[in-house]
C-alpha cells in the first residue's frame, strides 16, 4: 500500500495524522447507518467516499462511530457527501482555508443581495462546522484548536457581512468610504467582539456577544445628524444577517446586551456617549467584560484607539472596598446558579457548575482586575495564557497553572462533545448513563 492510499484509509490524508478510535453506541446500528450512507453518497456521485465506507479501515470506522455519536455529523454527512468527498483532494486545514476565503470574497462579489449573503453564509459557516466537528473528534485534546477555529469563523462570517453592509451603504450615497476594497477603513462602525469570541475562545455552539459603537470624526459619514439612525439601521440588518433562522439554518445567534444600558441605549452607540457611560456609571462586571474586548469587524484602528482610550477604566491601579465587594458579588450569582452544588456526573453542567469552565475563567478575570492595572503583561484575553502569566509572576504556583490549565481544556473538551451531539447549546452531561 503506498503512503497515499494509507494516507486515505487512517485518515492522515484528511485529518494530517491518524484518526483516534471512537465507539459507536451501538455497533450493528452504526454500520447499517454507513452502508445506508454509503449508498446515498454513491447516488450523488460521492463514489471514493462510498468505497471507504464499505471498507473496514480505520477511517471508515471513525466515520462510522462519529455519524451514530452525533445526531449533526450524520444528518449532515448525508445530505452532503460531496464535501466529504472533496477530502480526498483537499484536507480539512486548507478546506477550512478555502472557505475562509470564500465568505470574506461574498462583499465583493457582483449582484450580491442581502437574501443571497444570506445563503451563502449558512451553507458555507454548516460546512465549516461539519468538519471543525470532524477534526474535533479525530484528535485527542483537541480544544484549543477548535475553538482558535471557531472563533476564526466567526470573524470571518461577521467580518463579510458588516463588509456587504458598509458597501450597500456607500452605493445608495448613505456612506462614503474612503476604501472599497476595504470597507471597514475609517468607516466609522466599530464591532467588538466580547467574551469567548474576543477571547478567540469560542465553542461549537456559542452565541456571540457584540458591542457596537460609530464615531462620528469618521470621514465616511455624509450626513452627521442622520449618523445615528444610519448605523442603528446598519447593526439591525447585521444582527438579522447573522441570526435569523431559515431553510439554511442560522450562522450565530448574536447578543448586543453587554453595551452600555440595554435597557435603555440604541444598538450602535456613539463613542463619546460610550465614554461618558463607563467613567461615570461603568459597573466592575463591565471593567471585567471588557477585559476580552476584541474589535474583529468594521473600523477595526478606530476599535483599537477605543479600546486603548478607555484603558484607565478597566485597568485602574488601585481597587477600593466597594470594588472588591463587586467582585464577590459576581462570584456569589455564579455560585447562586442551578447546578452549583455537589459535583456529579450525571447532569453536571460542565459550563457553570461548580469547578466548572466559568469558575476557572472567573478566577483569572477577578486576578486580572485586581493586578493589570499595575501589570500590564497581566492584561491579555485568553483565559490559559494568562493563567502562564499569573505563574510567572508568582501569583499563583507552577502546580495550580497546570491543574487549572489541564482542567479548563478537559472540559472544554466535553463542553463541546456534549454540543456536538445535535449542534445544540447544551453545557449538561446527560442524567443517565
């Protein structure tokens, strides 16, 4: 057997090493529902894909494993084999590439409509998912490098479509962007991305949390009075684009309630009202949001120099009585939460149940707070580098960097086994065996 034909049977060709072997919960059922597969795929012309899964190779019983473990992988695989038979030629690491590179092409492509943009992102963000999900279950340990690949493709899908809407903008003389093969350059909308997406920590089936701000200084705006309405307009479609369920399914559920006074502010929020808003009412679960403020689309220099301008607030050297109050009260709402009592396997809810993932992320926020305003190599988003950073700098020991480390990957692991059952936003181990 030459390396090209192993290389197509061990899954190396697909996946660049060797599968792991998973166990189908029921054997017999697994194989019906390949041979079953097998014969669809060949019905579409999947005939390379049909012969493996006839075959007893390693992938094929990967595959095999994987479509009776998820409800998702199976239904998918079956509706589209072609883009598992594109493997053969193209692996997942430069397939996930070429996609990458398809949705940031859709704003600029001719006659491009919202419905079609639509479209177009969910079949393209399914498929990514599909074989992010695969190469999750290929490969031990394989956490960080999903959600590096989730967050990727959220930017990328929320990068096209505020692009697609900047551009609209421009042609109907609403905008005038300085740059059209760049849309977001000095345009003035600014779309930060919070929590697990700032962090590039995302997981299979995360919302993503948004902040919106414009700054009218920005050249790209005609008409200041009407700036306002504009960019509201503009963050309603975008947040339709990204969430609206139709027969493509949706590309992510997108939540805007971590900006400044919900309840009571618009969508899109002018810089200067944003800076008015943190130095004066700004509460320290705000300061520790904006910890993993990440700008990932529009005006990303003009997020930079936000972002760098509203430093004394989240990183203040000194923290007083009340602030450290704050601190624990965010501590006693996680520990209020159902599901914060005895650790057990069965209905564990591995997200916010005790010693769970918000725990040790929590834990590494309160210390940020409490240290960055003094340490600024303390100031970083992503929960495992800054927990290196914490040991280094002796605030916690060499032995608790490694346990938390290994701990929050492990269950960041099961978090997204448990969502890969169905694609579903699920953090609960099952009640029963």
């Amino acid at each position: 057997m030459n390396s090209r034909s192993a290389g197509s049977t061990d899954g190396t060709g697909w996946f660049g090493k060797p599968v792991r072997q998973l166990h189908p919960l029921d054997e017999e059922a697994a194989r019906e529902q390949a041979l079953d597969l097998a014969r669809e795929a060949k019905e579409k012309g999947a005939v390379r894909l049909a012969a493996l899964l006839r075959s007893n190779s390693p992938l094929t019983r990967f595959l095999t494993a994987s479509f009776d473990l998820s409800f998702f992988l199976r239904d998918y695989g079956r509706r589209q084999p072609a883009v598992l038979e594109k493997l053969f030629d193209q692996p997942i690491e430069a397939r996930l590439a070429a996609i990458a590179e398809d949705i940031r092409a859709l704003p600029f492509a001719g006659g491009m409509s919202e419905q079609f943009l639509m479209a177009a992102l969910r079949d393209l963000k399914t498929e990514a998912h599909f074989l992010i999900a695969l190469a999750d279950l290929a490969t031990e340990n394989a956490a960080p490098r999903s959600t590096e690949r989730l967050s990727a493709l959220a930017e990328a899908c929320i990068g096209a479509a505020v692009s697609f809407l900047l551009l609209e903008a421009d042609r109907q003389g609403k905008l005038a962007l300085p740059d059209k093969a760049d849309p977001g350059k000095d345009s003035g909308w600014i779309v930060l991305a919070m929590g697990k997406l700032g962090a590039g920590e995302l997981n299979f089936s995360s919302d993503v949390d948004l902040i919106v701000f414009f700054d009218l200084r920005s050249p790209a705006i005609v008409d200041p009075p009407d700036a306002s309405d504009l960019f509201v307009r503009l963050t309603r479609r975008l947040v339709r684009i990204l969430q609206d369920r139709t027969g493509n399914g949706y590309v992510f559920r997108t939540d805007l309630r971590l900006r400044p006074d919900p309840g009571s502010t618009p969508l899109a929020i002018p810089v200067e009202a944003a800076f008015h808003y943190y130095e004066g009412r700004g509460q320290n679960w705000e300061r520790a949001a904006m910890i993993k403020a990440r700008p990932i689309a529009g005006d990303i220099a003009a997020g930079k120099a936000f972002l760098k301008e509203l430093q004394p607030y989240v990183w203040r050297k000194y923290l007083d009585y009340a602030a450290i109050a704050d601190v624990h009260s965010i501590k006693r709402q996680i520990h209020a939460h159902r599901g914060h009592g005895t650790i057990a396997v069965a209905g564990h809810n591995v997200k916010l149940g005790r010693g769970g993932i918000r725990e040790i992320e929590f834990f590494v926020q309160t210390q940020q707070l409490i240290a960055g305003g003094r340490f600024p190599e303390l100031r970083g988003r992503a929960t495992v580098p800054m927990l290196a950073e914490l040991a280094s700098r002796g605030w916690i020991t060499g032995e608790a960097r490694d346990v938390l480390t290994a701990q929050y990957w492990f269950l960041r692991d099961v978090e997204h086994a448990i969502q890969m059952v169905a694609d579903e936003q699920s953090h609960t181990l099952p009640e029963d065996d």
